[in-house]
C-alpha cells in the first residue's frame, strides 16, 4: 500500500507512523515532513502527481475561505485510488443542546469553521460521485493524545475549567482515530461518512479534574463561562453542546475504540511516559 498525506500535522504523523508499522510506503505534504517516521516529502505543486501513485489519500487540512486546499492540489490526480479519506469536523452539526447527533443528523452549523467544513464535504462527496471514488468523511470532535491533553496544561499551568450548565462535548485519542481510518481503508464505502469519537461525552472540566487527579495536582477552580469575558476560541466552543453517536462506525467499519472514555485514554497517555 501506498499512503499520501495532505497535510503532516498531529493525525498526520500518527497515521504515518501506524501505516509505516503496517508496511505501507507514506508520502506527505506539510511544512516538515519527517525524516525519522520515513516519510517521503512531497511539494504542494507535485500533490497531484503523487496522489495518481497512491492507493490510499488522507486529507487533513482544513479548509480556508476558498474551500479544500486538499481538494484544489488533488483533484487532478484522483481516480484510482482505492480509498479517499476527508477529515471534518462535528462542528457541522452545530448546537443539539446537548442531544444526540448522528451522520443523518441536519447540518447547522453555527461557527466559521462549521460553514467551511460542511461545505468541503460536500465538494469531497460531489467529487467523489463525479469521478467514481471511495469518498469516506470522517467528523471528528476534540482530538487528544501523547503531547495534546488536559495533562499538558495542567503541568503547564494553564489549564482553565470553565462550567456551563448543560455543556458536554465529544472527544478521541489520536490513537483511535488512527485505527478507525484504517478500519476504513480496509472496508471503503464510496460516500461514507462517520463519526470517530470515544464513547462518553463529558464536560471539559470534569476531563481536566480526573486529569488532575492523576497528576496529584489540585483541579483549577471552577468559573463559570461568561460569554462577554471569554476569549473567542472559548466562545465558540461553549456555543455548542451535543453528544455524538459512533454506532454507525462500529456497525460499518467493526471498528471500536481502545480508549471508550477519557478516563482510559488519559491513563494510557500517562503509561506511555512512563
């Protein structure tokens, strides 16, 4: 198997490494591909030309106000890959007030980001029927793992615990999202879509205590989320609350997470360390 990349970021790297391990040759684009996960570098002008050597593309860029760069450097090369994977977002969801959200769940997104990534779904999919390809839309919610968990901030001491009445959110570990592409490339679907998330959706703040917990540090005290006071990034994610279902990936794909709670998922990054 043939891996490309678009985009060598955190889920890039880790899914290089996993296909490396496999026995995969892994090309990528990015401003550092890495030399010591054996990954070939590709310019964004010779994307396309890769991409028409690959089996399998994974597309983690997000999109900018013109829409997918992945879609606009790919496109002339697509056609005979086995597998083409879109990395989104749940943001296209928007706010369920805490409800379940399931990929036939209508789309209203309320954030920037939420509008762009619906509408670079739809340009994958659209792409996908026009030139017959496995299109596969993976929606993820806050990702996290080895280097990006509330563990990080609380050693750091910049970890907040803002509480909202009612506010749940999704997540994964980086390591479960990497097994459920996988799980995807081996069972393609042309137009699937999926939602990739652990298990147990849960206020932040609530993940950032047990964090804590394991730590043996003090939690940080708990204010209440005032929307005039927050920073933007705060606001737009306190703007939305909802639980997302991952039935559908574990019926279509057999895949299930290693980590179905943070508390496992913590753990394991704390092990890991160690």
């Amino acid at each position: 198997m043939r891996l490309l990349i678009f985009g060598l970021g955190y889920v890039g790297r880790a899914m290089a490494a996993q296909a490396r391990l496999a026995g995969w040759t892994v090309a990528a684009t990015g401003r550092s591909p890495s030399a010591e996960l054996g990954v070939e570098a590709v310019a964004l002008e010779a994307a396309a030309a890769a991409a028409m050597r690959a089996d399998a593309v994974l597309i983690t860029a997000p999109p900018d106000d013109d829409g997918c760069p992945g879609l606009r450097a790919l496109e002339p090369g697509l056609g005979g890959q086995k597998w083409v994977g879109y990395l989104s977002s749940t943001a296209v969801y928007g706010d369920y007030g805490g409800g379940w959200v399931f990929e036939d769940s209508p789309l209203r997104p309320k954030s920037a980001e939420g509008v762009r990534r619906a509408a670079a779904e739809q340009a994958w999919l659209g792409a996908g029927r026009s030139r017959r390809l496995s299109i596969a839309v993976m929606r993820l919610p806050g990702i996290y793992g080895p280097g990006r968990s509330p563990l990080d901030r609380l050693r750091s001491g910049q970890a907040r615990s803002l509480v909202r009445e009612g506010q749940v959110f999704s997540r994964i570990h980086v390591d479960d999202l990497v097994a459920g592409l996988q799980a995807s490339i081996a069972r393609p679907r042309a137009g699937g879509v999926y939602n990739l998330c652990d298990d147990e959706p849960a206020p932040a703040h609530i993940v950032t205590a047990h964090g804590a917990t394991l730590l043996g540090l003090p939690a940080p005290r708990l204010d209440p989320y005032l929307e005039e006071t927050a920073p933007p990034e705060a606001r737009r994610f306190y703007a939305e609350s909802k639980r997302v279902s991952n039935a559908l990936a574990k019926a279509e794909l057999g895949w299930r997470p290693r980590y179905p709670t943070y508390r496992e998922g913590l753990a394991a990054i704390l092990a890991a360390e160690a």
